[in-house]
C-alpha cells in the first residue's frame, strides 16, 4: 500500500464514526457519484483502494467528525 494511502487509512481509524455509510453516500450523491453502501464499505475496510472518489468522500465525513469532536472538547474545556 502506498504511504498517502496508509496515511488516509490511519485518519480513517481514527476519527470515521461508526455510522459512516450513510453520510459518505450522501457526499459521493452531492458530487453526482452514484456509489452503492457496499462499495463505501469495501473502501473503508481496504478490501479496494482503487476508488479514490469514495476514500475522499470517507476522509471528508472523517475531517467533519473531527472538526466537530474539536469543537466538543473546547465547550467542555469552558
């Protein structure tokens, strides 16, 4: 495996939330990418690496889960 894609996996294990097949198809559907639970799972889970479109889609719901995980941890820091 590539080390960019290794590097999107470990972001992925890290900050994907559990219920991430929804929300990724919702993103792929924004960008007129039609793309079926299966896949997105089969991405996530590294069964394929060859569809780059659902990695992004997935590193984009990744980057949002963390962003809004930040933002917790800071109003319970106040």
């Amino acid at each position: 495996m590539q080390a960019h894609i290794a590097k999107a996996y470990h972001f992925l294990d890290t900050h994907l939330p559990f219920s991430y097949r929804e929300e990724t198809q919702k993103v792929l559907k924004a960008a007129k990418i039609d793309a079926s639970l299966d896949v997105i799972r089969n991405v996530r889970t590294g069964k394929t690496t060859s569809n780059v479109a659902v990695l992004n889609a997935l590193l984009k719901v990744a980057k949002k889960h963390k962003k809004q995980n930040e933002k917790l941890q800071v109003e319970i820091q106040n």
